[in-house]
C-alpha cells in the first residue's frame, strides 16, 4: 500500500529540489554536504573524507545549507 504524498510533505520536496537545484550552479561543497549527508545519509566524517573538507569548512557550509533550505521552505509555507 502506498502512502500519498501530503501537501506539506509535497512542500518539503519542492523546497529541498530548489536548494539542491541552488547549490548545482552556485556551490560545490553545499551541493556535496547535501548529497552525501542527506541523500547517501553518510556519517559527518565520511562527508570530510569524500569532499576533502575540515570541519570547520563543513559545519559553516552544512549551517548555510540548513538557512537557504528553511527559506526555500518558509516560501513554501511549511515554517
């Protein structure tokens, strides 16, 4: 049985596909963070090693990447 998708659920897609979209054209490594972290669910470590990044590059890059998604989804209605 298959679950239909909610309008906030459908919200949330829209508002992850226009940051993951942002990142493509403006930032390799908050495209990367993106990817590997929240699509490939990899450890923050394996993140680093996969992206050749420290830490401190990592966090600043993952902070900015959670504020551009939470206005993409405030746009959306969702927060």
């Amino acid at each position: 049985m298959e679950r239909q998708p909610t309008p906030e659920n459908q919200c949330w897609t829209h508002a992850l596909r226009q940051t993951a979209a942002y990142y493509q054209q403006q930032d390799p490594i908050r495209a990367g963070i993106l990817e590997q972290r929240y699509r490939r669910h990899q450890t923050e470590q394996q993140v680093l090693d996969t992206l050749h990044i420290g830490r401190t590059t990592y966090q600043k890059a993952n902070a900015d990447l959670l504020s551009t998604l939470a206005v993409y989804a405030a746009k959306q209605g969702v927060l």
